[in-house]
C-alpha cells in the first residue's frame, strides 16, 4: 500500500484524517475559488470536514458501542444530503444551465471526506487528484471537440409562432436537419421562442444559419449558444 493503514481507531490516525480532509476539501475548493465559482474554499473545506466527521461519529459508535452502528446509514444520508445542497447551485435561465459542476464537485468533495473519514484516505487522495486534472484537461477537450462538432444550439425569437415551420422549412433545403426543438409560448400574444439543436452540413458556418433564419422578418433574435 501507498499509505499505512488510517482505519484503526487512534488518536494519530484521528488527526490524520482530519488534516488530510481539510487538505484536499481546500485545494478542491480553491482551484473553483480562481475561477470565481459559486462554491469557492470555505465551502468545499466545510462539506469535505463534515463528511468526515459522518464517518468518524459512525465509526466512534462503532469502537464504543458496539452492536449499534450502522456504517452504510449515515454516509447514505451524506451522499443524498449534499445533492440537495448542490441543487441550490443550479440555475437555469434562457436555455443555459449553469452551475452543475460546481454541484457535482461539492457532491465529490463530500464523498472524498467520506472516504478520508473512514481511513480511506488512498481513495480520497487519488480522486482529488483525478478530478483537478480532469477539471483542467476536459475543457481543452471539450473545445476541440465542439469545434469540430457539425451540431449547433441555436434560440429564435419569433413574433408569430406559424412562421417557425416556415423556418424549419428553410433549414432542411439547405441540408440542416433538426434533431431536436423545445418551444416556449409567451403569455401575451402569439410570440414564442424556440431551441433548437441543428445537424448542419460539413463546413457550414453558424452565420449561414443565420442568414437561413434571417430570411423572415418575423424573426426578433437568434442566439447561439
């Protein structure tokens, strides 16, 4: 093993596994911090040490009291918890969803704290390490991969709902098929807007497909996203 063994009941091992939590819930947390996440070092230290004192109360009960512990309850009501926690994260306006990698990165710093706390701390460890690379090689990834992509996210606002298909219409003459659309209606008139997800054609550039939609003048933005 990489590390000793953390998982006997020691005032050493005690302190160990505090320090190490608060460690890794605060370079979790700082790295979000820089690039002025919603969830920065105070939270992810304070998610990842309370996790970790879950897992140290269950395993107290379980030294002291035996016969009462139930080492898979509380960490059951950790994981659910925190997922409430990341949802106030969350926000979802105008087609975009923002937020939900900070959720997930809180979640994953409760799970690392919960691992730490029972003496795993090669487990937690390894995926903090993990998950900061991942945080920073994905994008990279990401970007390359969307900037090959032949699929657009696209928002039209239209002053009248029926010239939407006139739209569509236009689109596929031109060989962008529509793979997926979400409309919302306005509660005064007959405005809506529409999110669509086009297939388009190898090399077509979105500002074709701006001109395509610009056709109408029905039209009262397009947005990509």
């Amino acid at each position: 093993m990489l590390f000793d063994n953390f998982s006997e009941w020691t005032v050493e091992n005690l302190i160990i596994r505090v320090v190490v939590s608060m460690f890794l819930g605060g370079i979790i947390g700082l790295d979000r911090g820089m690039k002025h996440r919603g969830a920065g070092t105070k939270t992810m230290t304070v998610v990842c040490l309370a996790a970790t004192l879950v897992m140290l109360t269950e395993q107290y009960i379980q030294v002291y009291f035996p016969g009462l512990a139930n080492m898979n309850r509380l960490a059951a009501q950790v994981i659910s918890g925190v997922g409430f926690l990341g949802v106030g994260t969350i926000i979802i306006s105008n087609h975009r969803v923002r937020g939900l990698t900070t959720a997930a990165t809180l979640w994953a710093s409760a799970t690392i704290g919960l691992a730490v706390g029972i003496g795993f701390v090669e487990g937690g460890v390894l995926i903090t390490l993990v998950m900061l690379l991942s945080l920073h090689i994905l994008p990279f990834v990401e970007r390359f991969a969307t900037r090959n992509s032949r699929y657009c996210n696209v928002i039209i606002d239209l002053e009248e709902s029926r010239y939407l298909h006139v739209i569509i219409q236009d689109l596929k003459a031109a060989g962008v098929a529509v793979d997926s659309m979400e409309i919302s209606t306005s509660k005064i008139g007959d405005s809506i807007s529409a999110y669509l997800i086009l297939h388009t054609g190898k090399g077509m550039e979105n500002t074709e497909i701006y001109e395509i939609i610009t056709r109408s003048d029905k039209v009262e933005s397009v947005d990509f996203l």
